[in-house]
C-alpha cells in the first residue's frame, strides 16, 4: 500500500500553468508569489510568453486565457530576468572584435 502525499507535497498546480491567467493579473504576481518554486515560477512565465498566448494583430502583447488586461511581452521577460536576480547589463561592457593576424601582417 501506497502512502498518502500531504496537500502541499509536491503539488503543482497546473491551472497556473496551462492557464496563467485565471491564476495571476500580472507577471509581477507571479515573481512575488510565496508558496511557488524557482521551476514553478519560470514555468508559469514561459506559458504566458509563449506564442499560444500572443494576440494575432499585436504579438508583443499576451492575453492568455481569462485575463482581463493583456501584458507585455516584455513585461514577462522582465520577470523572467527578476527571477535571476543577476545584473541586466553584466559588467565588461560591448566586446571588442580583434584584427585578424593575417591581415595585420599584410
């Protein structure tokens, strides 16, 4: 016989995931959520920016089923990057291309 999982073991709740919007107003809700996982939290966020849910006249915005406003899709992908907590710009500034060799010689 099998033992029972308790209510908060391991249980995700994949209405959030399939359908952010009747769980979430906005992807802010979801980085500031207390009771979801790093996994949780990024799932959540890839459905939203996902193509399923892009408007077809406007793809920069998402309106997933049951939202009431659509979103940005660049306000996902900033709760995306809030869910890194790393530097947006990471230091060392723009890369330098180097001279070829062969052409330095010529």
């Amino acid at each position: 016989m099998r033992p029972t999982t308790a209510l908060h073991d391991n249980v995700v709740d994949l209405n959030a995931i399939i359908h952010p919007g009747t769980v979430f107003e906005h992807p802010r809700d979801v980085v500031s959520h207390p009771s979801l996982s790093l996994s949780e939290k990024r799932a959540i966020l890839a459905s939203w920016a996902s193509d399923a849910s892009a408007i077809a006249s406007c793809p920069s915005l998402r309106a997933p089923e049951g939202l009431k406003a659509p979103v940005k899709i660049d306000e996902i992908l900033e709760a995306l990057c809030a869910l890194d907590e790393g530097p947006r710009h990471p230091p060392g500034g723009k890369p330098m291309r180097l001279r070829p060799v062969e052409r330095a010689a010529a």
